[in-house]
C-alpha cells in the first residue's frame, strides 16, 4: 500500500519508528507498504491515528474493488 509508505515519509518516521510504536516488526511494515501482508483494521486505525489522518485516507478505489 503505496499510500502507508506516503503517510510514513510526511511525518518523517522510518519502518523502525512505526515498529516501534505499533510493536511489529520493521519487516513487517515493509511487507505493508509493498503489498505483499495488509494490516489489520485495528492496526489501519493505529497507523491512522500515528499519521494524524483517517483509515478511509488508505483506501482507494483500486483496493476497495479487491475486495
């Protein structure tokens, strides 16, 4: 999800400050940002929060179409 990797660089953290905070591994941030794992609702709503925006700012049409 190109966008988790957008909100992370804006506010200046790297993999290792969101593992960090959300208690994962940096690995799996990147996984996350590749598209390769997605995260859980729950942690969208961390990572919303961390980012100062909403869960719906991840999503976009493409994704929603996934699913």
């Amino acid at each position: 999800m190109q966008k988790l990797k957008d909100f992370r660089k804006q506010k200046g953290f790297t993999m290792k400050d969101v593992g960090k905070k959300l208690n994962v591994a940096e690995n799996t941030i990147s996984q996350w940002e590749r598209g390769k794992r997605k995260p859980s609702f729950q942690t969208l709503v961390k990572l919303a929060k961390l980012y100062g925006c909403s869960v719906a700012d991840f999503v976009d049409e493409a994704e929603a179409a996934d699913e």
